[in-house]
C-alpha cells in the first residue's frame, strides 16, 4: 500500500512540472519577440549570416 501512496503524489508533481515548463517557456517566448536582442535570437541570426556568407563565398567561386 505504501507503494501505491508514493506513486500518487509523484503524478500531480509531473504535471505541475510540466505546467511550469511550458509557463517558462512562454516567457522566455514573449520576451525573444518583445526584445528580439536575446541569445537565442543572436545565435539564430549569426547562423543566418554565416549561410548567407557561405553562399556568397559559393557564388564568387563558381563565377
């Protein structure tokens, strides 16, 4: 029975873990597009430069 009494309490705990991830998540979400200067979006738009440089760099050798 002890057993039973343990898994129980640990259920509602997962749920609310989840309810606060997804909480956190939609911060952080409202934030990158509030201020747009977070890491995440810097990171995303150095990956875009540099695959706009790299096809640049294609471009010119091709030519």
């Amino acid at each position: 029975m002890s057993e039973g009494g343990f898994n129980y309490p640990n259920q509602p705990n997962l749920m609310d873990e989840d309810v606060a991830r997804s909480l956190q998540a939609d911060k952080e979400h409202q934030i990158r597009n509030g201020g747009g200067s977070s890491l995440g979006s810097q990171i995303i738009t150095l990956f875009i430069a540099a695959g706009i440089l790299a096809l640049i760099v294609l471009a010119l050798n091709y030519l």
